[in-house]
C-alpha cells in the first residue's frame, strides 16, 4: 500500500512538472503582445493607410514572435492622452500627428514651418529614415526619452486657406480682418501676421462653422476637407501652404531597447513598409487623384499663388521661423530649417 503511494506520489509530482514545463515551453513561444493607438478613424482612409498597413504588417509576419494589439479612433485613449500614456509606459507605441505634439515636442515644430513647408513636401525623401533632417529629429526626440521611427517618408500636403462663398481669400491681402479656423501654433502665427483672427474648431465642428458663418475660413488638409464634406461650404482654396505635418511612429526609447531583438526586428520591417508608402500613398493615390479632381469637377475655384506670392508670405512668416529657433536652440534649429530647405547645414 504505501508502495502504492509512493508510486502515485512520484507520478503525481513527475505530471505536475511535465505540465509546468510544457507551460513554459508554450509561454515561450507565445507571441510578444505590443499595444498602440492612434485617435484617427479608419474613415479617413488616406490617413489611416500608413498606420492600419503597418499593423497588418506586422500581425500577417509576427507568428509567434510579436503581435500588435491596436486600437484608432481614439478608442483606447484621446488624441492629448497618447503621448502621456507612452512616456509612462501604458502603450508601447503611437501613432500621431506631428501638428498636435508641437507643444510637448518643440523640434517636430519644423514640419508646419510657413515658408519651409512646401520645400518639403515637393521632396519627400528629406524625411525619410536615414536623412540627415529625419535623423537630427530623431536624436532631439531621443534626449526626451522617445525614440522616432518614421514620419511615413514625407509630410502630407501641405495645409492651405479653404474659404467660404461669403467671406472669398484669393490673395493674401483677403485675410486681413477674416476669422480663420486654425489648429497648430504655427498656422495660428502665419495667419495673425496678415492680420487674420485665429479661432480653434475641432474638425468635427467645422462644417457648422463655416456653414453658420462662425468662420469664414479654415487652414487644413485636404484629407479633413473631404472627410468632413466641407467641400459643401468651400469656395475657394487658395494654395498657399500655410503649415503642415507628418504622422509618425513613436515609442518610449527605454521600453523600445528593452524589446528583444527578433521582436525589433519584425517590428521595424513594418516600419520601413510605413516609410515607403503612408504619406506617398496619402498624397498621390488618395489627394492627386481622388480629391482635386472631384473638388474641381464640383466648382470650386482653385487658385495656384505665384512665385511673389510665395516669397512674401515666407517673408512675413519669418518671424514663426525665429520663434521656433528660440525653442529649440539657435544651432539646432538653424540646422534643421537648412536641410529641409535642401541647403548644407
């Protein structure tokens, strides 16, 4: 009898063990679980493109080494939330709009520069990785602890001054006196110099703005004119590129290091896919070739500015350029203004 015991004993404990270690066998293998966000809606499919491809990337190429578990449309957190919870480390990574960040990330400022925009976005590989302007972003975005793994190889269309039937801008004289919807620091600058009042309205509150006469322009991308059907309340778009920015990839640098090596290594596979196609494919396939068409076929008035029209709103807009200099220091800022314009820093 106690033979017996013995025996089931020993057995006993030799199953407990095979289990524990089949366990561990299975945890190994399992996939490492990375979470992220993004507030924008999968509605905006030019935007949402880069971001939702390089989740898909990832998820169809990870098998048992990483998955993502993300969540857009603000569902997980608000857009003001993302870049808190990152740095303490309650998602492992984020994608964002530059524009919105400026305030907490002063050197992500030199996207929506007035005068510096257009240069940039008529050549795209200036902030693709590997760039010298791409990587003197990344290592001032380093010092504060985030690591930048891509702004989608460009930034998108530039913002330009979309406005009402009542209240026409066709020159940049047209803005004096005019109430103009803004979003970042830097078109809010841009617009007061010429003697625009700013307002803040939430896209999802501009087309009762400008249908109500709340506003009587707006500074923004096509892809908010189109999302927002504002092209119902829209007259005139006048091409000046007021401001701009780039949707990026961010993670916590001390959390990203941590990461095991085959998980980076999946991981940054779909990072390249995002710096080859987000903003390329936001910018030819959906705004070139869906948006401008159909806004133009609709009625709207379409005005390319010239060359003196340019050169004046980069004039007057110089003193944006200065303030942002002084945030971030005169050497660093010089620097990065001088490789987007493509000169020698």
């Amino acid at each position: 009898m106690s033979m017996n015991r013995r025996h089931f004993m020993t057995a006993a404990s030799a199953l407990t063990l095979g289990s524990a270690v089949g366990l561990h066998s299975r945890s190994a293998q399992a996939a490492k679980v990375l979470t992220g966000v993004t507030y924008l809606p999968p509605s905006y499919a030019d935007l949402a493109y880069g971001s939702q491809g390089l989740v898909d990337f990832v998820n169809e190429r990870g098998g048992d080494t990483v998955q993502l578990d993300f969540y857009d449309s603000g569902r997980l957190l608000a857009a003001d939330e993302q870049l808190p919870a990152l740095r303490s480390g309650n998602i492992d990574f984020m994608f964002h709009t530059t524009s919105y960040i400026t305030r907490s990330v002063p050197m992500l400022g030199v996207l929506g520069l007035p005068g510096v925009v257009g240069p940039l976005y008529e050549n795209p590989d200036r902030l693709k990785r590997g760039a010298p302007l791409f990587e003197l972003i990344a290592s001032e975005l380093e010092k504060g602890g985030l690591t930048l793994l891509s702004l989608g190889g460009g930034i998108m269309e530039p913002e330009y001054i979309w406005s009402t039937k009542a209240a026409p801008i066709r020159t940049l004289d047209d803005i004096n006196g005019k109430r103009v919807r803004v979003v970042s620091f830097e078109a809010t600058k841009a617009i007061e110099d010429f003697g625009g009042a700013s307002v803040r309205v939430p896209s999802s509150e501009l087309y009762l703005a400008l249908q109500r006469g709340t506003v009587d322009a707006a500074v923004a991308n096509i892809s908010t004119i189109n999302g927002r059907s504002l092209q119902e309340q829209i007259s005139t778009a006048l091409l000046v590129p007021v401001t701009a920015y780039a949707i990026g990839v961010f993670v916590q640098t001390n959390r990203w290091n941590a990461l095991d090596e085959d998980v980076k290594k999946v991981f940054m596979e779909g990072v390249e896919w995002f710096d080859e196609h987000s903003a390329r494919v936001a910018n030819e396939d959906y705004f070139k070739a869906k948006y401008w068409p159909a806004f133009k076929e609709g009625g709207m008035e379409v005005i390319d500015p010239d060359a003196a029209t340019l050169d004046r709103f980069a004039e007057v807009s110089v003193n944006v350029r200065d303030a942002w200099i002084s945030e971030v220091g005169d050497e660093v800022g010089k620097k990065a203004i001088a490789l987007a314009m493509g000169e020698s820093a």
